[in-house]
C-alpha cells in the first residue's frame, strides 16, 4: 500500500490539506455554539478543559480517520473493506463506511438549507434590511423569510450549486484553489469584525464573558459539554476526514496536520466570540438564543450601529464561507465511490450524489412551513436529520473508528502509517485511541441521548 495513489490525486502541499480539513471542521457550530457554551461554563476554564478534550479524544480519534483514509487511498467505503480484509477482522466493519457516507449526506442536505439562510441574509444585510431594525422586525423578517418554501428552496439550491460547482473540478482546481481562498478570508473577515468589536464599549465585558476562569461554573456535565464540542467540531465520523487523508502524500505527519487543524478550529470559534459578544452586549441582546443569535439578534446590532450594513454583510458572508467550505468535504465520500466504484466521471459523479441530497432538503425545507405539523418520533422531518446524524451516527461512528484503530489494525500498520519517529509518542496515542477515547465518546453519546 505504500506506494498506492488515490485516483483523485494528492494535496499538492500540507498547507493544503491542512487548510482544507480545518475548513472540513469549521462551520457554522463554531460561529455560535462554542463561545456561547464557553461563556457559560467557565470560560478560561471550560477552555482549558476543552482543549484537553481535544488532545486527548479528537485529535486521536481525527489521526485515526485519516490514517484508515491514506493508507488505502480509496473512498471511505472501500477503505473500511480494504482494511477488514487487511486486519482478518469481521466483515460487517465495513458497514462504517457506509455510515460515513450516508451521514455526509444526511447532514448536507439539512446544512445546506441553513447555509442557504447564511446566503439570503448577505442579500439582506446588504440591501439595508437591517436598518433600524427592532426586536419585533427582526423576528419577523426571520418568520417570514422561513414561512416561504420557494425562498428557503432557492438559497438551498444555490447553496447546493455551489458546493457541487467546487467538487466537480476535482483536488487541485476545486478543492484547493478554493480553500485557499474561503479560508485566509475568512480569518480576514473574522478579524475585521473584532477590529470593529475593539471599538464597543463592551469590547472587556465581551472578554470577561469568555475568558474569565471561573472554575466554580465547571461541572461534570461542562467536561461532558467540552468532550462533545471537541469531538462533533473537528467533523469525525462524517467520512470527509477520511477521504481528505486518502488525498494526503506520504511525507506528510498525520500527528502534526492534525494538531494545527485542531489548534485553527479552537482559534476560529474564540475569535468569533470576541466578535460576537461586544456586539451583543453593546446591544442588550439574549445571549441564549442557540441560532437565533445569528439570524434574529444580531441583525438588530448590525441594524442599529455606525457602518452596520458593511459588518453585517461581512458577517454573513463569513458564515457563507464557513459552511462551504464544510460542505464540499461532505458531500466528496460519495462523489469519490460513485468515481471509484461505478466508473462514472467526477462530473457525473457530483450530479447524482448533489441531486440525491439536494432533493433529500426539501423534507428540511418544508419542515419549517408548510411541513412543520408532520412529525415522526414527535420531531420533525429537520430535527429528526439532525437527531440521527449528530446524536447517534457520529458518536457511534467514531467510536466504531477508535475501536478499529485500537483493536482490530495490526499494531505494524499503525506505527507504518503514523511514523512518528518517537516510539513513546506513538504509544502514548494507542493508548488514548484503545481506551481514553471509546469511553469518552461512549459518554459523550449517553449525554446527548439523554442518559446522562
């Protein structure tokens, strides 16, 4: 297998695959989710936990995924047969490709529809919808806007177009000139808007919120709040870690990629808290709202403030870029079986895999119209998706991965692929991938079940 190429090519660099799978990781979670969480539980603190959550559970488990992907070089279905057959282990491990794939495009389908709000909110902002805006208009503005099917139906396919756009013109004039792009403008966007946070008179408060380490707010369910945050941002379980490490050249380090992949995904999600929560503050806005502080809050901020039209639309459109570059790494496992398994040209590959997920959102569309009543397991046909892939399919998958590195791949393999150097680091990570990891994900998946 050393000497196997994938058929797709290779990164040309690790820059690039270093900036494609942080743009894999970087979504829109990190925008609201983890300052928030982070100010709640701590802050200083919940990032000290955090971070060691990362080190000790994703980062493991990502080095895991992408060694499986670069050592076979194929899809992340292929891989799991080329690697059962490899360890004499039982054939049904190959099933967690397939759970890989089919959870990519699960949750493109219904990530695809919130990216597209992300894409009508630049339209928006930039049209002066925000002006002086209040509460009430806010939260009309985004009623109305998702009581309209055929509008929430546009920006999905427009979302969709233009993720597939990438993914049909392959690693080096897809993937990488446009993460070479989508990334270092949206760390410029980013730190644009924390120029302007620096200019509130909240700017301490919004620091002191994130950053104070308060350890008496550190509960045990903060840990299990910092394990599932460090696990479901890094994207494991989703087979695009996988097939971006069966892009990966040989030379590269798996363990030094993964680490500052993690490191950048930890620095976007502070940096858009000190974005963020001036802003908020600033305006006496709810910090709770989950998503609501995107497209109901925070246009209130941008509808009310000097230049706010200008930040507003960089706003979105840093949330645009966020999400595309997590959705072409969705959607590529299944573009690269359709490739590699049914002989069909990358083109044609993308407009069945794309068309399937594009229709797939429709259920995510109406789900908040004209759909909303119907419900199965009392969730709708959105928060069912989102229940399937976040709470059980990931955490199940990357368990099954962890279990698989540790357990089931030749101990020789592993060394061969990760070629640390260091015999005492690669021991160090086997035993975090046999033991420390599977118990941490196990909890991890009780907790957002509801168990624990």
């Amino acid at each position: 297998m050393d000497t196997k190429k994938s058929v797709h090519g290779e990164w040309s660099s690790r820059t690039a695959f270093i900036l494609a799978a942080t743009g894999s990781a970087v979504g829109l979670g990190n925008i609201w989710k983890f300052p928030y969480i982070t100010g709640e539980n701590g802050g200083g603190a919940f990032v000290i936990v955090y971070l060691l959550c990362v080190a000790l559970v994703g980062i493991p488990v990502m080095m895991a995924e992408t060694m499986f992907g670069r050592r076979s070089r194929e899809n992340p279905i292929n891989t799991m047969q080329i690697l059962t057959k490899e360890a004499a282990a039982d054939e049904h491990w190959h099933y967690l490709g397939w759970m890989g794939v089919i959870a990519g495009m699960l949750i493109l389908s219904y990530y695809s529809v919130i990216a597209g709000w992300a894409c009508a909110y630049v339209v928006k902002s930039f049209t002066g919808s925000f002006f002086d805006i209040n509460a009430t208009g806010a939260k009309s503005l985004f009623v109305n806007f998702i009581a309209s099917p055929g509008e929430l139906m546009f920006w999905h396919t427009f979302f969709m177009f233009a993720t597939l756009l990438i993914v049909a013109r392959g690693i080096s004039k897809g993937f990488e000139q446009s993460i070479r792009f989508l990334i270092p403008s949206l760390f410029v966007m980013l730190i644009l808007l924390v120029g302007y946070a620096m200019s509130t008179d909240s700017y301490f408060k919004g620091l002191h919120f994130l950053f104070n380490f308060d350890f008496s707010k550190l509960t045990g369910n903060s840990v299990l709040i910092a394990l599932g945050q460090a696990f479901f941002s890094l994207g494991i379980g989703m087979g695009a870690v996988m097939v971006y490490g069966a892009y990966l050249p040989k030379n590269v380090s798996i363990l030094e990629t993964t680490a500052i992949i993690a490191v950048a995904d930890t620095v976007v999600a502070l940096l858009a808290g000190i974005a963020i929560f001036p802003i908020v503050f600033s305006s006496g806005l709810p910090l709770d709202s989950g998503p609501g502080l995107i497209f109901e809050s925070l246009p209130i901020a941008f509808g009310n403030m000097p230049g706010g039209w200008l930040f507003g639309t960089l706003f979105f459109i840093m949330l645009v870029f966020a999400a595309l570059s997590s959705s072409i790494a969705l959607i590529e496992p299944a573009v690269s079986w359709l490739v590699e398994n049914k002989n069909m040209a990358r083109n044609q590959a993308c407009f069945y895999a794309g068309a399937a997920t594009w229709v797939l959102g429709f259920g995510s569309v109406f789900s908040f119209n004209i759909g909303s009543d119907v419900t199965l397991f009392g969730k709708t046909f959105y928060d069912l998706l989102d229940y399937l892939t976040a709470n059980l399919m990931l955490p199940i998958g990357g368990f099954c991965i962890a279990i698989f590195a540790g357990w089931m791949m030749l101990q020789k393999h592993s060394e061969q692929e990760l070629a640390m150097g260091n015999p005492l680091h690669y021991q160090a990570w086997r035993v975090l991938i046999r033991y420390i990891a599977p118990a941490a994900i196990f909890f991890v998946f009780l907790h957002v079940v509801g168990v624990l």
